[in-house]
C-alpha cells in the first residue's frame, strides 16, 4: 500500500509541475555564427536603435545592439526565434508570453529558475519595448553620449544579475564597433 501512495503522489506532483517541461535558454558562443550572419543582425537591429534614439535620445544604438547580441546570440536564442525577444526581458507583453529556464545570480551564486518571458509580434516591437522599459528604470538621463556611461547605469540599477554584464556590453561595442551606430545617429537630423 504505500508503494502504490508514493506512486500515486508523484504522479499527482508531476501533474501539478508541468513548467519542468518549459525549455531551457541557451547561451551559444559567438563564434559559432558566420561574419554574415553576424553584420546581417547588427545591421537589423542597428536601424531601428538609430531612429529610437532619433526621437527620444535616451538609448544610444550601441547599447540597444550590444545587449541584443549578448541576450539572443545574434537572434539565434530560442527565446528570439520563439517569441521576437532580443533582450531577455520578463513578464508579458500584450498578453502574450512564454516559458523558459533561465541562469540568474543570486546573492554570487548562480542558480535556475522558471520564468515568464515577453512574446513580441516582431523584432521591431521588441527593440521598441525594450527602449522605453529601459529609459524608464534603469537609464533615465537623456542625451547620455558615453555607452560606457549607458552600461554602467544598466549595471548599477539592476538590468541583469551578471555582476559583469556592463563589462559584457562594453567588450561587444568595442569587438564590433557599434559606436559607429552612435555616430550615425548623433549626426543624423529627424
């Protein structure tokens, strides 16, 4: 008889946790994408960062590329190709959402955990998401011209756990020039 309980409690457990089938977000390395793929992307995501940054002058460009490159791998994520979200970002958007395992840091350790991820219509919608959330919490200022200043604002309010992830952005906007993006929209008349 309690052979059959403990069968019949995991079963019931089982039923009650159906996020364990959630998928796991994946991080690839950057050198599994070809150079093609990788200027195709930068250039995708690099105009619509130009034109945010036109109308509202809070996100520069570099910023908005370099945290799409580090949280989609290029667009290739399962959470990009899923559900258009270039940033990682939680909740939900219009009522849509998904599912993922995700690594967070927590108290310096890293752990995983279940979350709820924003599911965008298209990439366009997730940039311009992205834009506003990130100049209402966590980079306020307008005309900020300095990325480094920009990386640091999303570090010290809280963007990410990765305690490196100012230092991450900053590595992308160097290796790829993304602050010719910036250039290209400071010059640049609406």
């Amino acid at each position: 008889m309690v052979l059959v309980a403990g069968v019949t409690m995991r079963s019931q457990l089982s039923h009650r946790q159906p996020a364990q089938s959630a998928p796991t977000l994946v991080q690839k390395k950057p050198n599994h994408f070809s150079e093609r793929q990788k200027k195709t992307f930068i250039s995708q995501v690099g105009r619509p960062a130009v034109k945010l940054y036109l109308k509202n002058r809070q996100v520069l460009p570099s910023v908005v590329i370099a945290q799409a490159i580090l949280e989609s791998q290029f667009g290739t994520s399962e959470l990009s190709t899923s559900a258009n979200n270039l940033f990682g970002i939680k909740g939900s958007y219009r009522g849509q959402s998904v599912q993922f395992y995700t690594g967070e840091v927590e108290n310096g350790k890293s752990i995983k955990v279940l979350a709820q991820f924003r599911k965008y219509p298209n990439l366009a919608a997730s940039i311009a998401d992205h834009n506003q959330l990130v100049s209402s919490k966590f980079i306020k200022s307008k005309n900020i011209l300095s990325y480094r200043k920009s990386t640091r604002l999303l570090q010290e309010n809280g963007y990410a756990t990765d305690p490196h992830y100012a230092s991450k952005l900053n590595h992308i906007i160097v290796k790829y020039d993304l602050s010719r993006y910036d250039l290209r929209a400071l010059n640049e008349r609406v």
